[in-house]
C-alpha cells in the first residue's frame, strides 16, 4: 500500500519503520519539516516529505498526533479522496490537549474526531504504549502476540486498518464500531495492558465508560510522580505494570 503518516513521535516513528520494513510505501511528514525526521526513522525504507505531500496519492493517512492538533489538520485531510482510509491513533489526555468539552461531558473520542473531519476514520495503535510498540512486535502465529483493538464504521477502514496492524507486529482484534472505541480509550481495561487476542474481549466486555477519566487521571499521576523524582525513574515495563494495576 502507499501509505502517508503524519506525526513522528514514539508511535509515528514506529509506524514509519515496521509499514516501510513490511514493504509499503511510506512517506511520513511532521510539522517542523522533513530535513527534521531523523535517519533512524527512515531506515527501512520510509521517505521524509511535507505533509501535503504525505496525504498525496496514498491509499491510506495515518494520523499520529496530539488530539487537540486533529482541527488544524482537518483542512488538509479534506482534501483526501473519500474512498482512502484515514486511521486515528489519538487519545485524549486533558493536560495535554487542553480541555475539550464535548468530550469531558462523555462523546467518544473517535466520534469527536470524524466530526473535526467531516469524514470516517478508523482507530487503531492508541491502545498500545509506544514502547511495547517499538519493542514486542512478534511474527504472526507467535505465542502470546499482544492484540490492538480496531474501531471503524466502514468495513474498508476496519479492513485496511487490520491488515497494517497485523504487518506491524500485532494481532489485530475487531473492536467494532467508532461508537464502541470508548472501550478501547485511556483508562479502559485493555489501554496499555499488552493483552492477546483470547484476553482482548474479556477487557473490551469489562470496560466502565464512568470509571474511564478517573483511571485515566490517576494514571497519569503516578506516572509523572515517579518520572519526576530521579531516584525512581519507571524502568520501560512501569506502564504496562501500572496501567494493569489501575484498569484491570
């Protein structure tokens, strides 16, 4: 596939590297500029571009930026044809993203996005920390492979967006509609948990949409408690070990 990533942080450096390394054509673009995308990014293949470049002539967009970012791009994604995939692996985090009302009064977050839009999307790679991302990958068929969630409305989205999960290192789960993908949001049982694919609907079954900013905060606290004193710095499992501790 030709395939155009928009972001290149911890998720989008990832997302560039395994698509590229599974033979898509990867063009990947941030906001600063392509002399700024590091060689490493690029190893296997991909190509630094701007991003009106990155949307151009692909068969599918990902979006790897903040949430709140999503309105500012929207001017170009309006230009994409209707028939490409645009797939969304953002979340919500308010001291990140300021605060967005629609969304703290209970819209799904995927819903808010297709609004921002005008267009569906599917979402996929946000329930997965970006160093379990980087890091257990695995080839298909291998015992305990960690299983992302995939939401989307068409079933050309929710296709698409599978078949990369899978060429990225995961099982990918069918987690139904964008109205569902609540489930599958910060604070949720199966966000940063590692969980297989025999795990996933368990968790998806289990998930409180009330309990989901409070987990989601918390979370968040802890993290930047322990980051914040040197002397207790998490080692790269503290998420996954925290974030099971909070949401299962």
């Amino acid at each position: 596939m030709k395939i155009g990533i928009l972001g290149v942080g911890h998720i989008g450096a990832t997302l560039t590297q395994r698509l590229s390394a599974a033979g898509h054509e990867v063009k990947a673009a941030n906001s600063r500029g392509p002399h700024t995308i590091g060689a490493d990014v690029l190893s296997s293949g991909g190509r630094a571009v701007t991003a009106a470049e990155a949307v151009a002539d692909v068969d599918a967009v990902i979006l790897s930026i903040p949430l709140n970012r999503i309105p500012q791009i929207a001017p170009l994604i309006a230009g994409v044809p209707a028939d490409t995939v645009v797939i969304d692996t953002s979340n919500y985090y308010p001291e990140r993203d300021s605060r967005i009302e629609a969304i703290d009064a209970g819209q799904v977050e995927s819903l808010w996005v297709t609004e921002q839009l005008g267009r569906p999307i599917a979402k996929a790679w946000n329930a997965i920390g970006s160093h379990s991302f980087a890091a257990k990958g695995k080839p298909a068929g291998s015992p305990d492979r960690i299983a992302i969630p995939v939401a989307a409305d068409r079933d050309q989205d929710r296709q698409a967006a599978m078949a990369l999960v899978e060429d990225t290192g995961f099982d990918s789960f069918d987690a139904r509609t964008l109205a569902d993908s609540w489930r599958q949001q910060p604070g949720a049982p199966c966000y940063c948990t590692d969980l297989t694919r025999e795990e996933m609907p368990g968790a998806l079954a289990a998930t409180e949409a009330e309990r989901l900013p409070k987990r989601r905060d918390l979370a968040v606290a802890a993290i930047q408690e322990r980051v914040g004193d040197a002397t207790t710095n998490p080692d790269a499992e503290y998420g996954v070990r925290l974030h099971r501790a909070l949401f299962m």
